[in-house]
C-alpha cells in the first residue's frame, strides 16, 4: 500500500516542526530548530519524501555520505525513514521550509531522467541535492508565504504549485553534471570548505585571498576547483546568499531596504537593488509589495 505523507507524519513533530499546509498529496512544512535544542543532532529519521529548502546553513550527514551543507544555494532531497544527522555551522541552527509528497508523486516526477528510481518504492530519489535555480527559490518562497499566512488558500492551487515546484527541482538537478563526475573527492572538501567560510561571513567583505590562505590553498586553484563542483563562482554565490537573505527579510514590510543593503554587505542601495533584479527579475520595492499582498491570518 502505498504510504502518503499525511500518514507518514501520524507522529507527533518535535516542537521545531510544524505542517503550515496539508493536501491530499502534499504538505508543506518548517523547521526552525536552533543548536541549543535537545533533538538538534540526533533527528531520527525523515518521515516523508520531500524536498528541503534551506534559509540557514548546517551540516548534514547521512549514512555512508559525505557531509553535506544545506544554504540557501541548494534544495535538498530525502527519502521516507533515511536517516540523518545536524551539526551546526551557523549560529541560527536549523532553519528551513519542506514540501513533502506522495511516493506516487515522487516517481512519476523523476521517471523520465531514471526509470530504474522510478520503480524504487522506497529510495525513489537518489539525489543528494541540487542548486536551486533564482526562478526556483522564489516560486517556493511565495508559495510557502502564501500558505502559511492564509488558511483558505485553494488546496487544488497549492497542490498544483508544489507538484510544479518538484517537476522544476527535479528537472534542473538532473540536468547538472554531477559533482562525482568532474572533480575528485578532495576538491570537493575544498570547494565545501569555502562554502562553510562564506555562509559564515557572506554579509562581510571577505576576498579571494583570505579564503585561500585559510584553507591552504592558492587562489588560482580555490576558484577553478569552486567553479568546477559547484557550477557557480565564489563571488556569485556569496550574492546569491545576501540576495535570499534580504527576500526573507522583505516579509517585513518596515524593513529599509537601504540599511538591508548595508547589513547585507552591499555598497550602495543602488548596487543591492541591481543584483536583487537580476537574481529575482523585479525590485526589492516590488517584491515586498507582492509578498505584503499575501493573504494575512
């Protein structure tokens, strides 16, 4: 019998946890567990198929894998009842928005990049994680604020959206090369090893150099390894991160977007505002307009 995720979660969640949306085939969760909670390490197992999008960084390590760091630069996979663990990396904790889903849903999204998953039942995503495209991340976002702000939200529309939102993250992370397959092991503990550095500091003006002679290496090496694990350079995933960050702080609709700038690691409002375009299509001014346009509970 197939198990869907409302029966997978019959169990009562740790107090960091809670579903703000509950359909037929879908929920929609989150987490917001700091390192000072009892359970932070020791989270058991995953209770559903689902897709994680992280608005902090941590560590996660599963059985046989290398350690894994969720940011806001990647959306994460987990199969019902895999086990893991946490382990701080920044000082917020655990923060981070799920979409779980019917096995059924599952494999019929990823049945055309790997039919053999597809007929797994248990293990049907073997992803690790992926990045999350600008287009991605937003979509997930609005889509989150709406739920958890209005309870009358149409479950046909929410579900629909979701079910889209898997078919988009499913699609772009078989699309991307995998990392096994164009770097060894050690470059990608360097290229992680970077990114630990900047979640930690991407508000703070931190150069090339500094990276590199932390982590011992040269910065010719640092930025060609980077680019070839991640598919990304250093400078645009530090941007990447400012730029989530500030989405999530346009939910307040006093925020000054000049001083978010600032904090942010932004020269000038006018900097901040172009990349914000760029990442997201619109202006930090209309974003916030849209998000403050969401049904209120």
């Amino acid at each position: 019998m197939t198990v869907t995720p409302i029966a997978a979660l019959s169990e009562s969640l740790p107090p960091s946890e809670r579903v703000v949306f509950q359909g037929e085939s879908v929920l929609i969760g989150q987490v917001r567990c700091p390192p000072t909670a009892a359970h932070f390490r020791n989270c058991g197992k995953a209770r559903t198929f689902c897709i994680v999008f992280p608005r902090g960084a941590v560590i996660i390590r599963r059985p046989n894998q290398p350690p894994l760091i969720e940011d806001p630069s990647v959306v994460t996979f987990y199969n019902r009842a895999e086990e893991y663990e946490r382990f701080e990396l920044s000082p917020e904790g655990d923060r981070c928005d799920w979409f779980a889903y019917d096995v059924d849903v599952v494999r019929d999204a990823i049945r055309q990049f790997d039919p053999a998953a597809a007929d797994d039942e248990r293990n049907p995503l073997r992803l690790v994680s992926s990045r999350s495209s600008s287009d991605v991340f937003r979509r997930q976002r609005l889509l989150f604020e709406r739920v958890r702000n209005d309870r009358a939200a149409d479950p046909l529309y929410v579900e629909e959206m979701a079910i889209d939102l898997l078919d988009r993250v499913v699609g772009d992370a078989y699309a991307a090369r995998p990392h096994s397959g164009i770097s060894p092991r050690r470059a990608c503990e360097l290229a992680d090893a970077a990114r630990r550095l900047v979640a930690l500091g991407y508000a703070r003006p931190l150069g090339l150099r500094q990276i590199a002679d932390r982590l011992d290496t040269s910065v010719f090496h640092l930025c060609r390894v980077f680019r070839s694990v991640h598919g990304t350079t250093i400078h645009r995933h530090r941007t990447q991160l400012r730029i989530r960050h500030a989405l999530e702080c346009l939910a307040n609709p006093a925020a000054d977007l000049a001083q978010l700038a600032f904090d942010l690691g932004f020269s000038t409002h006018s900097h901040f505002t172009a990349a914000f375009k760029r990442e997201f299509g619109a202006t930090p001014s209309l974003v916030r307009a849209a998000v403050a346009a969401q049904p209120r509970r």
